[in-house]
C-alpha cells in the first residue's frame, strides 16, 4: 500500500469533501423548511389535504434516490418549457439538480419523522393546552413542535448521516465531491485501494462530528428528561 499518495492527494480530496459538505447542508437545510408543512399536512384530518404529501412521501420513499437524480437532471432537460424558463440557468447545473433530488429526497423522509414525533406526543399534553385557552397555532408553536423537535433529533440525526452516504451519488452527474474527487484521482493514479480507503476515513470522521453535535444538542434539549434526585429524611 502506497500511503505517498494518499498524503499528496489528501488535500484534493478535502476539496471534494468540501463539495459534499456543501450538498449536505443545503439539502438538509431546504427540506428540512419543506418537511414541516408536509408533515403537518399529513396529519390534517382532511382526506384530500393528507393525499397530497401521502403521494409524494411514497413516491420518494419508494423511488431510489439515483433515479431522483437522474430525472432532475437529464429529465428536465427535455421539456422545451424548461429550457425556456427562467429555472434553466439552475436546472442545467449539476450541483444545483444535486441540491434539489437532495432536498426532496430528504424532506420525504423528514416528514415521516416530523409526523411520527407530532403524533407520539401524550394526548394529555394537547388537552392542557386547549384547556388554557390556546389557540391551534400557539398549541403548536409552544408547545407541540418544541417537544416534536426533542423527539426527532436521534432520527434526524441518523437522516443527515445517510444524506452524507447518499451524496456520494452526486459523482454520477459530474460532481466533484468527495466520491467523485476520489475517482479521478484513482483514474490517474491507479490505487484505488489507498484512495477509497482515504475517502472513507473522511466519510467517517464527518460522520462522527455530526454524531457528537446532535448528541450535544440532545442533551441540551431533552435536558428535563434528566434523573431527578430525591432526598429521603433520615427516620433518626
């Protein structure tokens, strides 16, 4: 194993890793913003307002996200439409039809775990709240979304992780990210092993921050869950 070439590429592939922060953050940023009104209106009691995000959960859910990908990307290209839109200087990007395969991708998934929390609140909690006069949207601003949001972070954790591994399918549409960054070095150098191996240390380490930061923000949120001690007086 020749490690000379992991230490002279291993600044390129940061870049690459850069390229894949990038797609990450934005992503989970943007359907992070589109999963809250999905999720909300997947609880509506309204049938005709549930079937919207109910299809698009199941169809993103249900599609793999190369074929996401690759119908944002060579998809939108054919529509004449499109091309003559204002939306094409974006469409025609790779990175930005990264970003939105990326977002609607996730923000299918973070809707489910958005709705889940909602609904594993205690109903007892919901009932306190009409019970001090509050209306649907105060209910859900102090009180619902506040708990729902303690509730998702070890699932939401676990969907930017799998968002970071799903990323690597950016390369498949000319994007040089981590993936992408490492398949040209290897195309030239010819040690795929060191390189991939390089990669995944990368994947590994980003994975392990984010692992830390919602840990801490766990902690921090779901602080009142905390044991609380009790002194018992001494009979004596």
């Amino acid at each position: 194993m020749d490690f000379s070439v992991i230490v002279e590429y291993f600044p390129r592939l940061l870049e690459g890793a850069w390229v894949s922060l990038q797609l990450v953050i934005l992503s989970i940023v943007l359907g992070g913003a589109l999963a809250l009104p999905v999720a909300l209106a997947r609880i509506s009691p309204v049938l005709w307002i549930r079937a919207v995000p109910f299809a698009y959960i199941f169809f993103f859910r249900g599609t793999p996200l190369l074929v996401q990908i690759f119908l944002v990307y060579y998809g939108a290209s054919q529509f004449d439409a499109v091309r003559d839109s204002f939306l094409w200087p974006i469409l025609r990007e790779p990175f930005w039809c990264a970003i939105i395969a990326f977002t609607l991708n996730t923000s299918a998934y973070t809707a489910e775990i958005f709705r889940g929390a909602i609904q594993a609140i205690p109903q007892g909690e919901v009932e306190a709240c009409k019970v001090v006069g509050m209306s649907k949207a105060q209910m859900y601003r102090r009180v619902l979304l506040p708990r729902a949001f303690g509730i998702v972070l070890p699932a939401y954790g676990n969907e930017i992780i799998l968002m970071l591994k799903g990323s690597a399918l950016a390369s498949t549409i000319t994007i040089l990210d981590l993936t992408g960054m490492a398949r040209t070095i290897i195309a030239r150098t010819y040690t795929p092993m060191e390189i991939f191996l390089a990669a995944g240390v990368i994947y590994l380490a980003i994975s392990i921050v984010i692992i830390a930061i919602f840990r801490q923000i766990e902690k921090r949120q779901n602080r009142y869950l905390g044991t609380v001690s009790i002194k018992v007086p001494n009979k004596g």
